[in-house]
C-alpha cells in the first residue's frame, strides 16, 4: 500500500479510536479495572491491546467522570450513526446485564443495543434546532431488571456543520448622503446573520462585498460600513443608485455560503446651482386702467436644485420709477408677480424699464455671497378709455337757508383725460337727493337750490354728483352744501317752568331761574334778554334780575302769599336775542304758592283753607273720601250680582231647532203641542223669497235658494223626492240632520195643512179619495180614510 494510504488510514484509525476513547468514564484519563459494580467502555483486552505499553493503574471506586459526545449534525446515510458505547467491567459473560438510556431524545433520537452499549442516532440532527441533549445511562439485571449500577448522567453535543448562509435581517435597506460628498464619507452600514455556530470553525465568519453599485461605492469587508468611492456625484446628474452586497462565511474562503441584499441610496441636495432666469428680456403690455395691487406680468427663475435649496426671492434693483411697481413671490410656483403700486397714466408716461433680480434664499455662508440672476422687464403702457376726473374728490358749498330758489350755490368741474377730451355731461345721482332739493347745469356743473332750506332742520346736505363722457364712463364726486344760519327763530324757555312759592316765604327770595335756547346758530353766539311785559312792569308780586349768563331770577316782593287768596300765579317775560335783526317772543312762568316748612321744604299746593275751618284736617278728609269710594263699589257689586240674577241659566233661541228638541219621549200633544219643535218650519219655504237657512249647522258651501212649487200645487211625491233629493247632495248635512220640510203640499191644495185631517171618529163627511192622486205613498192612507168614512 502506498506510505500516503497508509497515513490516510492510520488518521482514519486515529479518529475512530478518539471517539470510541471519549465515551469512556475515566480517572484522570486512564482506563479502569473491572470492579462488581463499575462500568468500563470496551472489554478490558481490546483497551489492553489499543494502549499496548501503557501502564494500568487501579481508581478508585465510584470516580465516574464522562466525557461529551459528539455527533455531526445533518447527517444523511443510510444507517443510524454511532455516536459511542457504555460498558461496565460486569459483563464477563456469567452477568445477564442490561443497558438501559433515559433522558433528552432517548428512545427516538437516541437508541441503545441492551447487550452491547452502542448508542446511535435514529435521526437528522439540527445543531440550529438544539444543540446538545443530556441523557442518563444506568445497567440493570436483564432477568429481574435490577439496577447493577447507580444512574449517571453525560451530554451529546451536536456538533456543527457549514449549512447556513449569512442573512441580512433588516434588508433591504435605504439611505441618503449628501450630493458632492467627499471620497470615504459614510453612507450606512448593513448586517447579516449567520445560525452557524460561531466558536467552532469558521462557519459564521462573515466578509462583506459589493457586487454591485461601484466604482461610487465601497464597503469594509469586516465592519460592513459603506463609503462614498466616487468623487463630485452630483444629484442634477443622478439621484439614486442601488448598490448589490454580498456577505460570505467560512471568511469568504472558496466553499462558504453567501447571502446578498440591496441598499437604496438617494444622493439629498445642496446649494450649489443658481436660479436662472429662462430668458433675459421679458416685455408685457399693461393697460393704464389696472388697479392697484393688481398682477401686470410674471418673470421666472430657474433652479436645479429642490426643496428650500430652490426657493428664490425677487425684486427690482433698477430702472426707471421703480416705486412705480413692486414685485412679490409666489411660493406655489416660485414665480415673480409684477404688482402696480401707483396708477398708470398714458398720457404722462407710456412705458417702462425695470432691471429685476432673483436670489436664492438659502445659500452656502463659505460661498460668500448668495446665488443670483439678473433679467431686464419692458412694461408697455396700453392707453384706456377713462372716465372724467374731478377737480377734487369733494366739493365743500355753502348757501344762506334763506336763499330764493335757482340760487347757485356752486360749481363742480371734471375733465376727461384721454387725449379725445370728450364732453363732459353732469347729473346729481337723486338716491342722495331724494326731495330734489338741487338741481345742476347738465353742461357747466352749476349747483342750484330747487326748494328752500332750513337749518335748523338739516345743516349739512351730502349729495354724490356724476361726470359722463361720451362713451359712458361715469365718475362720481360728493358734494357737500353746508346751510348758513339766518336769525329766523325767537329765542324760548329751555322747558315749561313751574315754580313754587312758600308762603312763609321772605321779600327778595328767588322763586325759579329761568333760561332760554334758540334754534339758530349765529357765529358771535347768543345773547339774551329778559323783560316783563309793560303792563307788569309795576307788578307788585314779582321781580326779575339778570344774572350775566343768559339766564335771570325770579324774585318775590313781600311775604304775604296766602293760597286762600290766589293759588296760582301767571307772569309773562318777553326773551329777546341778539340777532339782526332781533327776534323775541313772549314766555309765561306759572308760580303756585304752597305751603312749606320751616326750613323752606314745599309741603302742600293744596287750596285747605275753605275746609280747615270746620274743623276737619287733612286726614280726616282722605278718610271720607276712602268711604265713599267703598260705598260705590258695594253698590256697583250689588247691581251686577242683580243682573247676573235675572238672566236665564238656559237661553232657548226659537230659531236654534236643536235648542227646541228636548225631550226624546215626547208623544206629541196634538195640534197645539208647539214645544216639540217649530211647526214654522212646516210652513211654506216661499216666506223667506223661497229659501230656507240651515239652523242646527254652519253651512260650509253657500248654495243658491231653492225655487218653490207654482201656485197651482205640486205633486206631493215629486216634492218630497226633490228635498230628498237636496238633502242627500247637501255636503253640509251631517246624518243628524233630519229636520226638512216635508208639510208643504203647494199652494191651492184642497187638502191643507197635513194637521187638518181629523181622526176615523170625526163626523166630518169631506171626501179624501183625492189622497190617492198624491202618488204611491198616500194611497193607502187614502184608502184607510175612505173606508172609515163609508163607515
């Protein structure tokens, strides 16, 4: 055999030996000697001739020690596997013993041979699923199943192979870096997993690589972290790569398993593109008429980048008026929006230059200053037709309230802009003047009063004048007329005064102060004056005296008041103003003499003086006075109570039917029995023109009176089926209503009245054979009376 076989044999050997070695309980690594009750692996010979020259020592007794068991997992041949042997120094052969195994997996993963000790694995083992599993080997007596030697308890390990590849768990992974990132700036760093075990080989000793997404990228093959590999990567260029990673076990050797994921990375923007406008001249045409605040033209600028990175302001840096417009920015589409800021006017200018800017809004401090583009904007001013332009925008007039009518009190001028210079045409817009009190040359723009004013009742009068030029453009403009006070109205009392005089009053006291108004307004102010009339000038009662603030004192000459001389007094004073010319007029003041305390308290205005002297006092009076109103009212209780008396509980109205039918067992009482019900309404209806009301209802529909039979007679039958008739086609009738006219028999009936038929016992000879004519229903009734009368 070849010296290389040879070796390949003796390791083989070797191995085996090793195996079979370590299930063996031992001391200190030495083989035992067969004692009664101790356990050995192998007979004691094949030990002998395995460790032949080694020298055999004795244990001591019970110094079990086991060593592991090993078995590869995923094994897949087609017999169990041996996984090692029990043996005790008592099986000679002479001993029928028994092994028995108990524990993890005993009996289906892990098999004994009873007579040899061989321990097999019946299964696939999975080190991932459970790495070692304890078991208990005891020998008994085969024939009586007693134990020979205590239990004692080793581990199986499983012991690992290369079969799982390295997982990336949280894959597949995102991430972002800056764009123009330097070379070697970190990205992220991903992680795999390998179930392998790791403290046996190299099984789960992962290197990482990337097998897609260079030369921009690289990875640290044992930290897995990745680095930007590329310099200048621009996000304007590309945005996103997807970048292939690779981790392989056994330390990436030839044979080791690998797993891969994917990183997204997305390259985020900076600042480093400038707005650009997309052309450098923009011209618009705006018309003279645009209102201020409103939009004349959008300018843009261009920016590659996103985000904040892309937002721009604008504004105008140059050009001729630039106060004229402003520019803002639209935040949605990052737009410039040319706003007016003054009105435009064709005529003074008609066009326009302005320089405008555009300017990042966030930029780079170390790049010094902020990226910025310039453009040039043209603005063409478009003429308009405008309306007339008023001289002012409000006009102040003035005009006395005296003035005579056609008066004028003013001019409002306008003019048309445009360069035409139309006519201009004036209206007073009669929503503000209402009671035409103005009027205004449609022409020239002259106010005129139409209606005589007075102050005193409107002072100012605020009226809207409209200027139209040809093409109809209409301008308005407020008018204000202000009416100048004339000294048209006498100066009053301020209110209706009422004084009051003590009797126990002094000589010289004041009785009231009294001032006056005037309606009119004179620009120097009012001044007063106050004089009796001449024919109380030498009144010896009262007195006035001014007292400097348009106001005067009432003052009393004597203290000998007495209210049952006179209770009242009446004193005329004429008031008159400073006005040009002056104007007065004549004011009464009523003074009542009271009686007061002491202290000047007014107490009563009462006249007592007529019933104090028979001894009566106020008191006493009110008291009567309170009787007499009791006696009054107890009279006027007494009267209507009386009233109240005499009039029926139940009121019976002749007309009401309803009223009239009482009793329900009334038999009749004959012909002069009229309590039963009305034997009016039996009569001829032609006493009302030929209608009859309804009395027990209210009719709802108003229907046209019935037309009665001619005065020859009617049928009887015919009649009735007519009222039947009525009366069933009558929406108002309720079931109730039975009550019809059923007596009438027509006029010139040589029956009569249906009340006039006498008894069978009456010794009348009238003949009632012409009841048979009446119709089908009065012919037995006929009948009846014939015979009892041919009887």
């Amino acid at each position: 055999m070849p010296k290389r076989s040879e070796e390949m044999l003796t390791d083989v050997w070797t191995s085996l030996l090793l195996v079979w070695i370590t299930c063996v309980p031992y001391t200190s690594m030495t083989p035992i000697i067969s004692q009664s009750k101790s356990l050995q692996t192998g007979s004691t010979a094949l030990l002998r001739g395995l460790v032949e020259g080694q020298r055999i020592l004795s244990r001591a007794k019970r110094g079990w020690v086991w060593n592991q068991m090993f078995v590869l997992e995923e094994f897949s041949g087609p017999d169990p596997i041996l996984v090692g042997r029990l043996h005790t120094d008592l099986d000679v052969g002479s001993t029928p013993i028994k092994y028995v195994l108990a524990g993890e997996g005993a009996g289906t993963i892990f098999a004994i041979n009873e007579i040899t000790g061989d321990i097999h694995a019946m299964k696939r083992l999975d080190r991932e699923e459970k790495a070692e599993y304890t078991l208990t080997a005891q020998v008994t007596n085969r024939d009586t199943d007693q134990p020979l030697e205590p239990p004692s308890e080793f581990i199986i390990k499983v012991q690992d192979i290369n079969d799982n590849p390295p997982q990336f768990v949280e894959g597949p992974y995102r991430a972002s870096v800056p764009e123009m990132s330097q070379v070697g700036t970190s990205v992220t760093r991903v992680t795999a997993t390998d179930a392998d075990d790791p403290v046996y080989g190299n099984s789960a000793k992962l290197v990482y690589s990337i097998l897609e997404g260079q030369p921009y990228f690289s990875i640290d093959p044992n930290t897995a972290i990745i680095k930007i590999a590329l310099h200048g990567m621009d996000r304007e260029m590309r945005e996103e790569y997807l970048v292939v990673i690779q981790a392989k076990d056994m330390g990436g050797h030839m044979g080791g398993l690998s797993g891969t994921t994917t990183v997204t990375v997305t390259l985020t923007d900076v600042n480093d593109n400038p707005p650009k406008f997309s052309k450098s001249l923009y011209e618009f045409v705006i018309p003279e008429e645009l209102g201020i605040g409103q939009p004349g033209g959008k300018v843009k600028a261009n920016d590659r980048d996103i985000g904040e990175n892309a937002k721009s302001t604008y504004n105008i840096i140059d050009g001729d008026e630039k106060d004229v417009f402003e520019i803002t920015t639209d935040a949605q589409t990052q737009e410039g929006i040319l706003r007016l800021k003054k009105p435009l006017n064709f005529e003074t200018k008609k066009s326009y230059t302005l320089k405008v800017e555009a300017a990042n809004i966030r930029f780079d401090p170390s790049s010094g200053a902020p990226f910025k583009d310039t453009a040039t904007v043209k603005i063409a001013v478009e003429d308009s037709d405008e309306p007339p332009v008023f001289s002012k925008p409000t006009f102040v007039l003035q005009v006395d309230e005296n003035a005579p009518i056609n008066t004028v009190i003013g001019t409002v001028t306008a003019r048309d802009p445009d360069v035409t210079g139309s006519l201009v045409r004036y209206f007073i817009d009669r929503h503000t003047d209402l009671e035409r009190q103005f009027n205004i040359n449609v022409d020239d723009g002259k106010i005129t009063l139409a209606k005589p004013l007075d102050r005193e009742t409107d002072m100012w009068h605020n009226i809207t004048v409209t200027a139209t030029e040809i093409s109809n453009q209409i301008s308005r403009a407020i008018v204000a007329i202000r009416v100048l006070d004339i000294n048209d109205n006498a100066p009053e009392f301020a209110t209706e005064y009422e004084a009051f005089l003590c009797e126990n009053g002094k000589p010289g006291q004041v009785i009231q102060t009294v001032s006056a108004v005037d309606k009119d307004d004179p620009i120097q102010g009012h001044y007063f004056e106050y004089r009796l009339i001449p024919e109380m000038l030498n009144n010896p009662n009262f007195t006035i005296k001014n007292n400097g603030d348009n106001s005067i004192s009432v003052l009393a000459k004597h203290d000998t008041f007495r209210r049952q001389k006179q209770e009242m007094y009446f004193l005329p004073i004429i008031v008159t103003d400073n006005g040009n010319p002056p104007m007065s007029s004549t004011n009464t003041l009523t003074i009542r003499v009271c009686g007061c305390s002491r202290e000047g308290i007014v107490q009563s205005c009462n006249v007592e003086a007529y019933v104090l002297p028979i001894g009566l006092s106020m008191g006493a009076l009110i008291a009567i006075l309170a009787c007499i109103i009791l006696l009054l009212v107890i009279v006027v209780l007494f009267v209507t109570l009386r009233r109240h008396k005499n009039k029926p509980l139940i009121i019976k109205d002749d007309e009401d039917v309803r009223e009239n039918i009482i009793r329900y067992d009334d038999e009749g009482g004959g012909e002069e029995d009229t309590e039963a019900f009305d034997i009016a309404t039996l009569q001829n209806p032609d006493g009302i023109n030929g209608y009859l009301p309804r009395k027990d209802i209210k009719p709802d529909l108003q229907f046209m009176p019935r037309q009665s039979g001619g005065p020859n007679g009617v049928d009887v039958d015919e009649f009735i089926n007519v009222r039947l008739h009525e009366a069933d086609n009558d929406p108002t009738a309720p079931p109730y209503d039975s009550i019809q006219i059923y007596g009438y028999e027509g006029r010139g009936s040589i029956a009569g009245s249906l009340s006039s038929l006498e008894t069978a016992s009456s010794d009348s000879d009238q003949n009632y054979d012409y009841l048979r004519e009446w119709g089908p229903r009065f012919r037995r009734l006929g009948e009846l009376y014939s015979d009892s009368c041919g009887v």
